[in-house]
C-alpha cells in the first residue's frame, strides 16, 4: 500500500489569476486550434470543444449545430450504420466504439461508408491491456486515422496509448462526469484538474495531445482544463437538456424536462445490454434537466466565457491559455448568497 500526499485539485479547487493584458476585446481572441496528430501525422483546424459520445448528447442534431461553430460531435456507438446521414463534414465528428468483438465489426462496416476521420475507442476503464490492443489493431487498418481513446487518468497509460498503440489523442477522466458514479462504486478516480495537468505533460513531451472529459459546469471550467494543458474539451450535462438532445420532452407542473443518463447507467444497460448483468453494477445516474431550449445560447455562452477568460489573462488564443495561466488554489470559489433566487 501506498500513500501520496500531494493533494490533488478540481475545477471548483482553484481560481485563475487575471494579469495584465493587451487585448481590448472578446472578438480579438482566436478560439480555433490547428493541430499536427503525431502518429495518423494529420491535421485539424477547428474549436476544441467536443460534444460527449453519450446517447442524448452526441446526436446528428447536435453535430449540426456544434459543426457551425467548427465544434467536434463524438456521435454514440450505438446508431447503426444507416443512421449516418450522408452530408456529414468529417472534420467535424468522431464515430465512437467499443473494444470487443461486436465492437470491431460495427466499426469496420460504418468506416467503409463514412471513411471518417476521427475514431474515439472509448472504455470506462482505459487501464486494459485490451485497449491498447484495439487501439494498434485500428492503428494498422487506418494509418491515416486520429486515433482517441481512454479514459485514463495518470501518466504512464497516456504514455502507453500514444507510444505503444499509436493513438494520437488520450481521453482523460475517471469519475467527474456529471452522471457517473465510479467513484461511489469503486472508490477509483482522480480529480480533474490534476488529472489534466499530469496527462497534459506526458502527452505534449511527446507530441500527443488530451481530451478533458467530465466535470464541466460551467464556462470557466472550461477555461481552467484548457489552462491545465487540455487540448479539447468534452462536455456532457452541459450540452444535455436542449432540443439538438435525443430523448423525450417531458412536461411535469408546467415546468420542461430532457432526461439525461450515463452510458453505465441501468437506463443505457437496460436498453442496449438487456439489463444490468449480475456481475456487475450501474456506473452511471439517470436524470432530468431542465429544458434548456436550443444549444445556440449555451454555445455562446460557454465560447463568450472562455474569450473573456482570453482577455483577462492576456491570451490572444486558445492555445496561449496554458502558457498565460496562473491558477490559485482557493478555499471559497462563488458567492452563494442569491442561489436559488434568480427571476
Ligand atoms: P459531464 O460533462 O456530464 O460531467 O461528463 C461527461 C462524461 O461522463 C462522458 O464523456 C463520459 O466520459 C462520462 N460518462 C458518461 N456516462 C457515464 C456513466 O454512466 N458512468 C461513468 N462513470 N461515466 C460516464
């Protein structure tokens, strides 16, 4: 057994310190990234935010949306091939799946239509040797592919994904997603922020690059994975809850709800696996959200929150973050005095 002392930080564990900066507006902030993948040696331009591969979430609804703003959509696994509708732009979207058997062939009939250019290889516990397996397995089929896979959420997995199996982004985060119940069920996890800047590291001492997933609550979250060294950004909850979302309306005393549950959750096991098998249990929440309308709004908000991060540090674009950031670790993050009281 063994102990480490250091202590390890959230997003809601720290406070970026504003500095001063030449940048008289939001509109002067480049949100678009070019980045090289080290091992498919590709290209992407685009906004580093990505909709989360879960059902509600990663909707061709949703990809429509996102994709005008140059955001990524990681579609879920579970849409069968002649769901894909045939103007898709391939910058703009993962297909996502799974590492058995099943998985492998879905994956090879959905790459002879769309030829795509992003594959997310997406497990739970990213740990498995059979992951690195899959990921050299899809590396030698499409050399030319970026390649994504996880989660994981220490250095030397991140290391092992990009070096041996020849992945060029490493999908970081265990336990912080808003619907996941890992760590009550396991008692594994890491907290996000450390997580990113552990991974971060590994990954850009050797020219790969990292996806925060989970534990995203608001606009400034955002900014402070991009700040721990995040090259994207995945978002769950705060993309669910609007009408680009898959699932029911649902009206309860006037009040508009969306449903939103985790792929572990009985809700998804019950609809995809036929139940919760005896070995194992839920992982995940299901929930409602208020309705939130059209994503539109909350795209603005989250890319207007993080330009004025951009501003107030001195970064003139999301790249600089990393480099322009300071964080402070802090005991109180918000005044909560009107919680609950809003008109
Ligand atoms: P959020 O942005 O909602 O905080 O987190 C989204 C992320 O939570 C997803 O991208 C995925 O990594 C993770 N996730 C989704 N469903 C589940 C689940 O059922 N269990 C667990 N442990 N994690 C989940």
């Amino acid at each position: 057994m063994k102990i480490e002392q250091e202590v390890k930080l959230d997003f809601i564990d720290v406070l970026i310190r504003p500095k001063r900066s030449a940048l008289s507006s939001r509109s002067a902030v480049s949100m678009e990234r070019t980045i090289q993948f080290k091992n498919s040696n590709v290209n992407w331009t685009g906004v580093p935010i990505i909709a989360a591969n879960m059902d509600t979430v990663g909707t061709f609804e949703m990809y429509y949306q996102l994709s005008k703003h140059k955001m990524i959509t990681c579609f879920s696994k579970h849409y069968d091939v002649s769901d894909y509708p045939d103007d898709l732009d391939k910058e703009y979207y993962m297909i996502s799946t799974g590492i058995n058997e099943n998985d492998w062939k879905k994956l090879v009939s959905v790459m002879k239509k769309l030829d795509a250019k992003f594959i997310c290889i997406d497990v739970a516990n990213g740990y498995m040797k059979k992951l690195v397996d899959f990921v050299k397995q899809v590396r030698s089929t499409w050399p030319e592919v970026v390649i994504v896979c996880g989660n994981v959420v220490s250095r030397e997995m991140v290391e092992e994904l990009i070096i041996n199996g020849g992945a060029d982004i490493v999908k970081v985060g265990i336990g912080s997603g808003s619907v996941c119940t890992t760590r009550i069920q396991t008692g594994v996890g890491m907290p996000q922020l450390s997580a990113v800047a552990e991974c971060s590291d590994a990954a850009h001492g050797i020219d790969g690059a990292i996806i925060s997933d989970g534990g995203i609550t608001c606009p400034g979250d955002v900014a402070k994975a991009f700040g721990g060294g995040a090259d994207f950004v995945m978002l769950g909850s705060m993309l669910a809850g609007h009408s680009e979302c898959a699932g029911e309306l649902i009206e309860e005393n006037g009040e508009k709800y969306k449903v939103f549950y985790g792929m572990s959750s009985s809700t998804a096991m019950n609809k995809y696996n036929g139940g919760v098998a005896n070995y194992r249990s839920s992982e995940g929440k299901t929930v409602k959200i208020k309705y939130k309308g059209p994503v539109e709004s909350t795209i603005h908000d989250i890319l207007g929150g993080v330009r004025s991060t951009c501003t107030y540090i001195g970064a003139n674009r999301v790249k600089d973050i990393p480099k322009c950031c300071t964080f402070m670790r802090v005991n109180r993050q918000v005044n909560t005095i009107h919680n609950g009281k809003e008109v």
